[in-house]
C-alpha cells in the first residue's frame, strides 16, 4: 500500500510540474520564425542564435531567445511578430550603478550578491540582483538605477537552475 501511495504521490508531481511549464515549449533554433530571426538579427547582426522558447504571456504567444554576441550572452523576448519587448543582459556586479550597490548594500549589508542582469523593457531598465543573505536565503532584488527596490522575492535553488 505504502508503494502505490508514494507512486501516486509521485505521479501527482510530475503531472503538475508539467501542467505549470506547458505554456512554455522549447524551439529548435531551426524552428523559429522568421520574424524572430530576422528581427534578432537587425538588432545585433553579428551574433549567434543559441535557443529558443515559445510561450504565453497574458494569453499572447511570445518567444524568447537566447543569444551570444561577442562574449556577452543575453535573453530577448520577442512577440510574434519580432517587435524586441525585452532584453537580459547579465552584467559583472561591479558594472552596477553606485546607486543600485549601494541599496543592496545597505537593505543586505553581510550579504554576498551572486550574479546581476540589467533588464530593459521598452525605455525602463531594472537591474535584478541575486543576492545570498547571511542567513542563508537567496533573494533575486528589482532595483531602478537609481537604487529603489520594486521587488524582492526569495529563490529556490531549484528555481534558478531552471532559468538558466
């Protein structure tokens, strides 16, 4: 009995985790639009296509797309047509602005950050920050360049192995 319970329970997982990343599909390279490629390749015309994903955000399908451009690798996303909506560039944290370290500083002072992006979203760039705090929780902190927190929200270790 103890062994169907544990491989229900077990089904139930795996079932669930699948029905949370079903909107998101990976797309070979090959496969993607031409609106996407072409639209990645007007914006940075020496770099290459590394991956893709298709999903849907507030019930539109947009595609994001892994790219490397000299040595800088970033994350656009894209809507279907190929308008750019969003670009992760992931930055050494000593390149963050004097504002945005110092925030973190001063709302995590023993803290160790981990890794930092900037963020741009039409003309709006955020920086997020991966922070691990002295007492051991990883927090992924929004700031504006100016230093304002928007957002903080914990990270599982799980989490971010997945965004990667």
């Amino acid at each position: 009995m103890r062994y169907v319970t544990g491989l229900l329970a077990g089904l139930v997982l795996v079932i669930g985790s699948a029905a949370v990343r079903a909107d998101e599909e990976k797309v070979a390279v090959k496969d993607l639009p031409k609106a996407i490629v072409d639209a990645v390749k007007a914006k940075f015309p020496k770099a290459e296509l590394v991956s893709g994903e298709k999903e849907k955000e507030d019930g539109k399908t947009v595609y994001e797309v892994k790219i490397k451009d000299g040595k800088t690798e970033l994350e656009i996303k894209l809507t279907e047509e190929g308008k750019i909506v969003e670009l992760e560039k992931e930055i050494a944290v000593k390149d963050l602005p004097k504002a945005v370290a110092e925030a973190v500083e001063a709302k995590y002072p023993k803290a160790t950050v981990k890794e930092a992006e900037e963020v741009t979203k039409g003309e709006k760039t955020v920086y997020e920050v991966t922070v691990k705090t002295a007492d051991g929780k990883t927090l992924e902190v929004a700031l504006d360049p100016a230093g304002k927190i928007l957002t903080t929200e914990e990270v599982k270790e799980k989490k971010k192995e997945e965004k990667k």
